[in-house]
C-alpha cells in the first residue's frame, strides 16, 4: 500500500505545481501554449465597469492585464492647443522675422484647451512643436471692429511664421479683402487661415500680421486674435 500511496502523492503534487506545456517540451510559465489559442464561446458583458483588458507582451510572450483607462489615455492628443487674445493686443517685430510681419502677443494664460507643459512659450510668444508630423492649425484675426472705411495700406493680412533653427519663415498668409464702391472704400480687416501643415520637434510657431507697419496701433485695442493648433499625424 505504501508503494503505491507514495506515487499518487507525488503526482499529485506534480499536477499543482508543475509547469504544463503545449507543443513545447520546455514550458516557462504555469501554462506555457506554443501555437495559436482558440476560445469557442465567452459570455457577454453588460457593463465594463469592472473588467481589465489582457495582452501579449511582445517581449516575453505572456499575456498580461491592464485597466480600461490605460488604453484610453494612451489615445489622448496631447499635442492640442488653443488660445484667444481679446484684450491688451500688441504686434512683436524680432529680426528674425520676413520684413513686415509682427506677432501677436499671445500669452499662455490666454490658453482656452490644452497642456500647460512646454507647448506654449511666453518668452517668444510661440508654440513649440513637441514632435514631428503633420498638424492641423487655424488662426484668425479681427482688425479693430473687422470693417474699416478705406483701402488700407500695405495690403495688411494674417500670416503663421514658422522658426527652425533660428530661421523663420512665412508657412502661410492671406490679405484682408478690399472693397471699392460707388460712394466708399470698405476693407474686411478680418481673416483666416485654416490648414495643414508639416512640422519638425522643436520648432515654434508665430501667429500674426503680414503688411501691418501701416496700421493704427489704436484699434488693436478693439481686435481679437485666435488659434488653435494640433497633430493629426505622423
């Protein structure tokens, strides 16, 4: 009888404590599959409240759980950015910048969405491209009350400078709309511009006007300014 007990408990402990493997002869886990695994039937949730999701670990093959909240986060864009200037405007001139070009100072308080985590430089007035791709940017600008009774000078309009490696360039621009009628000269000193873009990591972005040496420093106190930028794609 003890020959035989002596076995049996033996397998038995083998059973619980052994490593299984399938088509593997050297298993490293407490299940150890080489090959594909095939689930027929699962029941149905109704709620995902409390359930985790599992994974393989490209690394070391097992199969792992992480909370709901994990995968979510991971496509939060964080990347987007937006801001609105409605009062205390004034236009910024650095030598870098195309002749007739000034800046809008945009400060990072006037943040209306996004991080407040280096995307927005007070020092330069600038968003900070925080990786390379292809981003989506608007940004508009309204001239004082957004019509003015004349043709203004110097076909004044809105533009976006971008500055690489102390380079700055003029990416795009577009003019306020000019109007000569029978008995008045009326310009739509308000303008848009809503694009896509490729940036590099680190370069910084300028919002303001194009042809502006010629406007009255008085309205700007009646303007607004707005943008928004973020990445759509690698």
């Amino acid at each position: 009888m003890k020959k035989i007990i002596t076995p049996f408990i033996l397998c038995t402990y083998s059973l619980f404590f052994s490593q299984v493997g399938i088509n593997t002869t050297t298993p490293t886990a407490t299940l150890d599959v080489n090959g594909n695994v095939k689930i027929r039937t699962v029941p149905t949730a109704s709620s995902l409240a409390s359930f985790k999701l599992i994974g393989v670990d490209t690394g070391t093959s097992e199969i792992q759980q992480t909370n709901l909240n994990t995968l979510t986060d991971s496509f939060v864009n964080t990347s987007m950015y937006a801001a609105k200037k409605s009062t205390g405007i004034s236009l910024l001139t650095l030598g870098i910048f195309p002749s007739g070009f000034r800046a809008v100072n945009f400060l990072e308080s006037e943040r209306i969405t996004g991080t407040t985590t280096g995307l927005f430089s007070d020092t330069d007035n600038t968003y900070v491209i925080p990786s390379a791709g292809t981003y989506a940017v608007g940004f508009t600008f309204r001239y004082g009350s957004g019509v003015q009774a004349s043709i203004l000078s110097n076909t004044p309009g809105v533009g976006i400078i971008r500055n690489r490696g102390g380079v700055a360039t003029l990416i795009d621009s577009r003019s306020f709309s000019g109007a000569n009628l029978i008995l008045l000269s009326l310009t739509i000193s308000e303008s848009s511009l809503n694009s896509i873009y490729t940036f590099q990591a680190g370069d910084r972005i300028s919002f303001g006007l194009t042809g502006s040496s010629a406007l009255d420093i008085g309205l700007l106190g009646a303007s607004v300014a707005s943008f928004y930028i973020y990445k759509i794609s690698n």
